[in-house]
C-alpha cells in the first residue's frame, strides 16, 4: 500500500473516488479540479485517505473488537447505545499512527502550512464518510469536523477524532436504520485551510427552496463569524432569496432579505486547547445584514454553477446544499463544502402531498407560534427533554417513545436517535437551516423551530397538535386536531380549456403553491404583504417624525433600522414579497392589486389613526382608486408603484402586472393612469398590463368606455355582490342575503362578458365565488369566461368540476 495512497492532495481527487476519499472530499476535489478556472473559490488542503483509515485500524487491532461490541448492541436502547458508542470511539483514540503513516501526515500538513506562509497554518479537519454526501442519502451531520486546528500535535488528535466520530451515537443508529454495514462504512479526512470567517461571514446555501423544493431559488442564510452557531441553531440567520431565471439574466435577482436576530458569532480561541469561542456581536453587527447584495449574488451564481455542474456530471438534476465563508483578511468567497440535497431531489414529481386541518375552530386552540419546517403535521403527547446528560448519570432520553412530540431548547447531531422516534419536533432556537431543521426534514418529521418559549409553556405528556402545513409560520395547537392527508398525482389531474389561476394572499406560501397546476395568479393582494410585513401606515413611515409622538417614532425606527430611510423600507418590504410570489409563478403572468384597505382596517396599522378618517361606512368609503391620486394619500401611492417598478426592472420579473381596485368612474382611471406614469409606471411600457377590478355597477355600465384605458377585467364578486344586492358585507344583519349566485349579479356578470368580448378586452374573476360554488364557477365558464382564479385549497374541485362541464358542453 503506498503513501500516494494514504495522503492524497485534494486537487488530485475527484467524484470517482468517493470510495478512497468519501464523498466531502471527492466533492472538494471535484471543485477544485473543474470550477477552480471558472471563478469559484475553494480553500486547498489534503485527504487522508481510507487506506490510512484501514491501516490505522490494522495496526491498532480495533475491527474485531468494534464488531464484537456492535453485535451485542440493541440500537433501539439509547443508554446502552450511548455506552457502547462511547466505548467504541474511546478505543479509537486510544489508538496510535503507525510512524510511517504519522511521519506522512505531518509532512503534508507542514507543506500546506508553508504555501500560505505559515510555521503552522490553521487548518479545518473535517470527516469525510464512503456513506456521506451520495446522491440518494446524505448521511449529512453524522461525524465530526474541527475548526481552527494548528500544529502537529493537533492535526494528529483531531484526525484520530474524525476516524472516532464514525461511531458517534446518531452514526450508528443511522446506519443501523439505513441498513449499512457498519464496519464498510471507511472514513477518510479532510486537512483544508480555513477562510477566515471569523474576521468576515460564512453559512449554508442550497440551489432550491428546502422547504418547498422550488427549484428556481438560490437560498442562503448567512451570520458573522463561524458557521456553527448557524447550524446548531444558537442565532437565527440572514437570509437571502435570489431568483435564478432572472440572474442568468444578470438582473439584481435578491426577491428577498431577512434579518436575523444574531447576537453573538463563533470565532478563533487564543488559548490552550481552546480552538473557537463564543463573542457577544456588537448592536451595528446585529442590525447589519452579513453579506452585501453583491456579495449574495455572487455566491448565488456559484451555487447556480455548482448545481448546473453536477447535474450535467450526474445525468440528472442534482441540487446541491454547499457550506461557504466569507474571508475577512482576504475579502474573498469560499466554497468550502458541496453536497446532493436528497429530500427534494429524491421525491417523485408527479405526486403532491396535501395536509388540511378538518378544525375550522382550531385558532382558538392556538397556544403559540415559530418557524415551520416541511409542510407536515404531527400531534402526540409532550417529551420534554432539557439535555442528554448521562454525563451527569441521568438519562432522560431513555424514556422518550415512540410518536411522542419532541420539546427542547435546540438539537445537534447527539440528538438523531430520539429525533426519529418523534411524531414531530419543537425547539426553542435555530432557524430553516438549523440542526433540528436539516434532519426533520430528511426523517419527514414536522418540526417547528426558534419558538422562543417551548419548554416555558409546554409540559410532559399535554397533547398537542403540531402544524406545519399552514406557512412558513408553524402552529402549535392544544390538544389533538383532526387533519386529513391527501395525496394528488399530478399526471392524472384533468386539463381544462379554460385557464385555472390561483388568488395567493402570503409570499410565504407562494413557493409551495407554485406547485398546485396553474395558469398564473390571479389575484395577489398588496394589503396582505402589507399587514403582515411592513406592519405600518405609509405616511406614518414617511412623516412620523412630524408628529410628536416619540413612542410611535421608536416603534418605526425599531422596524426599519436595516435599511436606508423609511421610504426605502416600505418600498424594498413590499418588492420583497411581490417578487417572492411573482417568481414562484415565472413566467406565468402574475397580477397584483394595489393596496385596498378601507379606512378603519388603515387605521390599524402602525401610526394609522394620525392619518385615517373615522368613516360611517369604510366599505363604501374612501378606499382603492379614490386614494391614489389624492392629495392626501398619493404620496404613499408613489411608494406602491416604486416597489412594482422594482420588481419589473430590478429583479427582471415582468410577468407581475397591476390591477386597480374599486375605480367608480372612468375620470377616475384616467386620473389612476396618470398619476402611475408620474411614478414611473406607465402602461404598456416593458409590457406593463394593467387591469381593472370589476366590481362596481358603473364598471358594467360603461364596460366599453373602461375598457379602452385597460388590457383586461377581473370580477372583483364580494364586492359587486354587495353593491348589486345593496347590503354591507360585513354586516351579520343581512348576510343571509349575500349569494354571488343571485340573478342579479349574474346579469351583472353576463352583460360585462358581452361588453368586454365586444371590445376585445378580456374578462376573468378573482372573487371568493369560484372557489367556494362549483355551480357558480360553471355558469361562469358556459358564458366565455376567460379565466378563473382561486384559491389554492379550491383548485382540485374546480379542476374537476371545469373539465366535466367542459366535456359535457362539447357532446
């Protein structure tokens, strides 16, 4: 066996040896050898290979004894799993190099530190399994890596580590439950040189949505300092969404920022056996986003080329899940890890999982909230474990069972064997890329992380119903709630002559619904992203400092802090959320309704009521159209077509176009129209669309006079209902009355249709009608409708009851 074979040079590695090297290295390897000329960044090292694994564990006698106590192993007892584990890799490290071998190592480790100008250079050790990163089970997280090794000594005893950590605990029972051969599974390790994150930023991306599996985002999640904070879930991270249709494009493509709460980073130990430490991070660090938007694109790019390499090299999609740092002293981007992401890459296509909650009362219920992951639901009975600590002679874990609810302040890798017993998870920190998260998602368990206040509010054995199938907020639901699970096959679905598109209200959701067939979105309300992410009245924002009111002014300041004024925060949070959607529907035509909140819903938000008038009848009041070119609000209007503009032209999605709400008079359009183009949108411009709600009598009346200021109509029916009818909507007193479906309304509905059709202008709904009656959705196709938007629970029913009508028309 010849020392070329035991320390290989990472340059001189590639996927063919996962066998010799596993599949990190082989991957580094891969990198280095056929993306290092096209610009991507990898730190260089060596591989100690498998052959030293083996010689290592020949010379040392271990095989035999390691077998020995693995097959009186009961993997299912976890205290008699932790002792035999422990005893296993406590062998290991008793072990020692043969001097050949030991003589090889050190060498190879003083060549790298010379080539960067180091007596002993800081070096990453990371474990590198034969049954890691494969293209079907990543086998990610389960052996060790240390950060920030230097020295001899240190590299010998880290490395004695990783060759250690193939027998951690969750390896064992991972193996165990895969159905691998433990003694053939080889481990190799990686010697590589740091990037000095700890001076700069590093994290994790990934070349799709994990959660959703939308494959046409980049997601990168970024904090300062060391990544593994991140991963172990102590902060939650910085988060960049990047489109990739539009990047190829070389379009500014960030559809989304998230600031984290990162309140402290990992950084270099100065002392004696101390390789990294914790640091408290100062305020303008944690107020200050990790990457810049350059920085997020480039690294986005990287990951693009990544994933398009490998699948080319594969044969077949493979997106990937990378690590990358920021070097601090350099400036530059590294890619130090590349990986398959199974969970998504392995799922059929075709099939489509639903989970719907039968407990329309379940709000009430509600005991708290936290980040969802997956789109699953669990219920069971609470597990609350603090810590494994058989250190300390107690065995908590010993007692959880299967399909109880996991409860605990965060998971790592020790955790694996009480994760998979668990009918859903629920921590107190991390983020979507945290520990807990990564595994949830590949055991399938619903997991619900960085709640805050699990383990204060929850105690053992209270039953509890765990949702993660309501957004990209998880519920945490008392008691245990009916819910159904369905399964579609999107092949056998039927197909309708009349194009379906979804109403979507929450950019959260968008990526996820995405994947519901359609034909674009019919409706997307600004007022949703409003609400939910800006939080406060657009002339509140713009002049609060005007008021006086210094708790309101604290409360703005405290929302806005990572972005350059108020302006800039109102018009990036709404861009954000408009192209979250409009990508998740690319390039499907995707129409957004300008902001129709009536006056008392406006005065809800923040700073709200300086602005608002108390009306008798908001309803009918002033809302929609009548805001937009006063004097009063048109300012604030400005601020909702820069965000449209910003997403046509800075993140390249022209597919989003406008809509314009409750306009009573054509005067009024024009003077709509007018005052866009003051604002820098003007229809037919980069073919910008604009579209007009149908939804007033004075809308059908003069249809024809409408229609030649606008490229189409869309049925606004809760409205043209209410106003048809007579009656308040919002009134109990005479909801007994409201019913889209009344004649009236449909004659409404039939002589906009013979208007419209005469003008060549075309005519679609997007009100609550059509999801809610399929025999209103019918009526509605049988008299020309052009298209017909739901919402996304609704789209199978209506699927089926179109195709039928559609069939029988034709015999």
């Amino acid at each position: 066996m010849t020392q070329q074979k035991m320390i290989l040079d990472l340059s001189e590695i590639s996927l063919d040896m996962v066998g010799e090297v596993g599949g990190k290295n082989a991957s580094l390897g891969e990198m280095i050898g056929n993306l290092s000329d096209r610009g991507i960044n990898v730190p260089d090292g060596f591989a100690v290979t498998v052959h030293a694994y083996d010689r290592y564990m020949e010379a040392n006698d271990l095989t035999e004894r390691i077998q020995s106590l693995i097959d009186d192993l009961n993997v299912d007892d976890l205290v008699q799993l932790r002792k035999t584990g422990t005893e296993i890799r406590q062998i290991i490290m008793d072990g020692n190099f043969p001097d050949d071998l030991l003589q090889t190592i050190e060498d190879r480790y003083e060549e790298l530190s010379l080539e960067y100008g180091k007596e002993a250079t800081d070096v990453a050790v990371r474990s590198s399994a034969t049954t890691e990163d494969l293209p079907d089970a990543s086998f990610a997280g389960q052996q060790d890596s240390f950060l920030n090794v230097r020295g001899h000594n240190n590299v010998i005893n880290s490395i004695k580590a990783c060759f250690a950590s193939l027998f951690t605990d969750r390896a064992i029972s991972y193996r165990e439950s895969a159905g691998f051969n433990h003694m053939e599974a080889k481990l190799s390790v990686a010697v590589q040189k740091m990037a000095r994150s700890d001076l700069g930023a590093s994290g994790v991306s990934f070349s799709i949505d994990p959660e959703s599996g939308f494959d046409n985002a980049v997601i990168i999640n970024g904090t300062f300092g060391l990544g593994e904070l991140l991963v172990q879930g102590e902060i939650s991270p910085d988060e960049f969404i990047v489109f990739k249709p539009t990047l190829a494009e070389g379009k500014d493509a960030i559809i989304e920022k998230k600031l984290g709460n990162k309140t402290h980073k990992l950084a270099y130990g100065h002392k004696p056996n101390e390789l990294t430490k914790k640091l408290s991070l100062e305020e303008s660090q944690q107020k200050s986003f990790c990457l810049t938007d350059e920085q997020a694109l480039q690294l986005a790019r990287w990951v693009v080329e990544i994933e398009e390499y490998y699948s080319e090299r594969n044969g077949r999609w493979t997106p990937v899940d990378v690590e990358w740092a920021y070097d601090g002293l350099s400036e530059e981007l590294f890619i130090v890890q590349a990986r398959p992401e199974t969970v998504h890459a392995n799922q059929s296509p075709d099939t489509l999982k639903e989970f719907n909650i039968a407990d329309d009362n379940r709000h009430e219920r509600l005991i708290f909230e936290g980040i969802a992951v997956g789109d699953r639901i669990g219920l069971g009975k609470v597990n609350l474990i603090h810590t494994l600590d058989g250190r300390d002679g107690s065995a908590d874990e010993a007692d959880f069972e299967e399909g109880q609810v996991l409860v605990t302040e965060m998971t790592d890798p020790d955790w694996e064997p009480l994760m998979k017993k668990a009918s859903a998870i629920i921590t107190n920190k991390g983020g979507r890329t945290c520990h807990a998260a990564i595994v949830a998602r590949e055991l399938g368990i619903p997991a619900i992380v960085g709640s805050e206040q699990a383990t204060h509010i929850l105690s053992d054995e209270q039953e509890v119903t765990v949702s993660c199938a309501e957004g990209s907020t998880g519920k945490i639901y008392e008691g245990l709630v009916q819910y159904e699970e369905v399964d579609h096959q999107i092949s056998q679905l039927p197909q309708t002559e009349t194009p379906i598109m979804l109403n979507v209200a929450s950019p959260d959701m968008a990526f996820k619904f995405s994947k519901v067939p359609n034909s674009g979105v019919g409706l997307a309300r600004e007022e949703f992203i409003i609400n939910n992410y800006i939080h406060a009245h657009p002339l509140a924002l713009l002049h609060h400092r005007e008021i006086g009111d210094e708790e309101l002014t604290e409360q703005i300041n405290e929302i806005t802090y990572a972005y350059d004024d108020e302006a800039d925060f109102f018009i990036k949070k709404l861009s954000y959320g408009i192209a979250h959607i409009g990508a998740a529907f690319y390039p499907n035509r995707v129409i957004v309704r300008f902001s129709d909140f009536k006056s008392n819903e406006y005065r809800n938000l923040v700073g709200g009521k300086y602005y608002e008038p108390e009306e008798e009848n908001p309803m009918i009041g002033w809302r929609g159209a009548s805001r937009y070119y006063s004097d009063k609000y048109k300012e604030a209007f400005g601020l909702e077509c820069e965000a449209i503009k910003r997403v046509r032209d800075v993140y390249g999605l022209t597919n989003v176009t406008v809509m314009i709400p409750f306009c009573r008079t054509v005067e009024e359009l024009q003077k709509v129209l007018a005052t866009m183009e003051e604002f820098g949108l003007k229809r037919g411009e980069n073919g910008l669309e604009v579209y007009l709600m149908a939804e007033t009598p004075s809308n059908i009346m003069l249809a024809d006079q409408f229609a030649k200021y606008i490229d189409g109509f869309s049925i606004g029916s809760n409205d043209l209902t209410q106003l048809t009818l007579g009656l308040d909507r919002d009134s109990s007193l005479v909801s007994h009355i409201y019913d889209e479906r009344n004649d009236a309304v449909k004659r409404m509905i039939l002589l906009l249709l013979e208007k419209a059709k005469a003008a060549g202008v075309k005519v679609g709904i997007c009100g609550q009608g059509p999801s809610d009656f399929p025999d209103f959705a019918e009526f509605l196709v049988a008299n020309g409708i052009d298209t017909i938007s739901v919402t996304p629970d609704s789209m199978f029913k209506t699927l089926h009851s179109i195709s039928e009508l559609e069939a029988s028309m034709k015999e």
